[in-house]
C-alpha cells in the first residue's frame, strides 16, 4: 500500500500552523485597540463596546490578519496581493455582483418573515454617524476573513486537494472561526459551514476575492445595519428595530437571520446557481479550445 507523502497534504499543514500564532497576533492587536479606544475589556459585561471602538477594533483585526497571512505567504513583494486573491480583473463587475447578491438574500429573507409575522418593525433610527461607522466595521471583518479563510486557507488547501475538497475544509474552518460566539449552535454552525461554501465557491474557479468579500460585506451590512438582525450572534447599531414574537429557527434568534433554515435555503439556491453557471462557463470554454477551424 503506497503511503500518502508529506507532500500530499502540505496545503492542510500550511492551513494549520497558522491558527495559533494568527489568534496571538489578533489578540495583541485587539489588546492595542482597545487601550486606545479606551475600551475596558475586563469589565465587558457591564460596558459593552461602541461602534467607535468596535470601529477601531475591527481594523486591528484586520491589520493582524494581513500581518500574520505576510508571515507564512512564501511568495512576497508586489506579488503578495495577487497571489491571495486580489487580481485587477473585473473587480467591479465582482463587487457590484456580490453586494447584489448579498441585498436580495437578506431583502427577501426580511420580507418573507415580516409577511409571515416572524419578525416585526418597532421603529427607524437614521444616524448617519452609526451607519458609515457600520458600514467600515463590516468592511473590515469581510476583508479580514476572506483574505483568511479565502485568500490563506482556502488557496493552501487547493495545492494538495481536489478544489472541492479544498472549499469543504476551508468552509468547516469559517464556521469554526465562529464557535465563540453568542447564541452560537448546531444549526448555526451548519450555516455558517454553507455560508463558507457560498463565500468560496467562486474562489475555487477564479482565485479572485472580489466577489466574496463583497458578498461577506453585503451579506452582514444588510443583515446588521439596515434589517436590524444580530450578525453572527452580535448586536450592532441597526437603521430598522425588529422584534421576534419568539425566537426560533425560521428567524434565527439572538444569532441572527444567517442563522436561520430560511437563510440556509437562500444560501444552498445561490450555491446551485454559482455552481451551475461555471460549470456552463467551463463547457462553453472547452468546447470553443477543441474546436478545428475549417
């Protein structure tokens, strides 16, 4: 029986030596941030953060990733953001596509349970402040994980493994990313494994982050910040106020719409269609490769 080599699996190595030292790193910085902000962390029960510190939070994060993605990248220098995912090839068909994308899911989702009295609107708070606030934190957590869990992990993994494969690891390490988090339970954990799968599926085809860190933004802007759901079990400040007449699994709760079956509906619909319009694409293309011009 030949023996798989180290080889084989040097992108999963590669996907695990980062974790510990990328939670040191972000500990450090977030331990900054929140000297800066002066936010007291050992007392956060009582003193939850403001969207300033969750602001200035968030941005040390996100320096801490590209920190530590510098770190373990072999291949460095200007190449470094091509290398994870940030071509200049149609970024801005990618970015409008995702954040179109990510509106009509949670537009839908907001609607279906409004009509269906799952949800109701208490009230409407504009505060341009708190918006543009909400708009960078989202801005930075999207960057952040798909640089991570897109642009790292997901890369790594498909130099040792079928692209698929590839996508259903690096989704399982998404939802995991999330174990910490309030309301956090079977079910979410599941969304957020489909959640990865819809975040990297068009990753596995064109090594572009454009598309899914616009999408990831989308996605928790609208969710958070104008429907008024938790993100990922977090409350943030949110134009439209909604309550539940009881939490459950068609809302998703205190963890929010993404973790609801309505959600992972919408989500499996998108998959099949992003599925379905490459696997198109790659025909179409290998037709016109093998056709002999007369």
């Amino acid at each position: 029986m030949k023996i798989p080599s180290f080889d084989n699996h040097r992108g999963l190595y590669n996907s695990l030596k980062i974790v510990l030292p990328y939670l040191i790193i972000v500990g450090l910085f977030q331990l900054v941030s929140y000297y800066l902000s002066g936010y007291d962390y050992l007392n956060s029960a009582k003193t939850p953060k403001t969207s300033l510190q969750t602001f200035i939070t968030t941005l040390a994060t996100l320096l801490a990733t590209f920190v530590t993605v510098l770190l373990f990248k072999k291949k460095l220098g200007r190449n470094f953001f091509i290398n994870i995912g940030f071509q200049n090839i149609a970024v801005k068909k990618n970015l409008l596509l995702g954040i179109v994308l990510g509106f009509i899911i949670m537009l839908t989702g907001f609607l279906a349970l409004l009509l269906t009295n799952e949800i109701s609107i208490q009230s409407i708070n504009f505060d341009l402040t708190e918006l543009l606030l909400n708009m960078g934190i989202f801005i930075f957590v999207a960057i952040g994980e798909e640089v991570l869990c897109r642009g790292y992990i997901l890369n790594n993994l498909m130099q040792s493994y079928n692209k698929y494969v590839a996508l259903l690891v690096s989704s399982l390490f998404f939802s995991l990313l999330h174990i910490g988090n309030h309301f956090i339970s079977i079910l979410n954990l599941f969304d957020l494994f489909i959640a990865g799968i819809l975040l990297g599926i068009t990753y596995i085809y064109t090594k572009r982050l454009w598309f899914p860190i616009a999408l990831h933004f989308s996605w928790n802007f609208f969710q958070g910040t104008i429907f008024g759901f938790n993100v990922s079990g977090n409350d943030h400040y949110s134009l439209i106020h909604i309550s539940y007449p009881s939490p459950n699994l068609w809302n998703g709760g205190g963890f929010g719409f993404e973790g609801s079956l309505l959600s992972l509906l919408f989500q499996i619909i998108a998959i099949c269609l992003i599925f379905e319009y490459y696997k198109k694409k790659n025909i179409k293309s290998n037709n016109v490769s093998i056709t002999i011009p007369k």
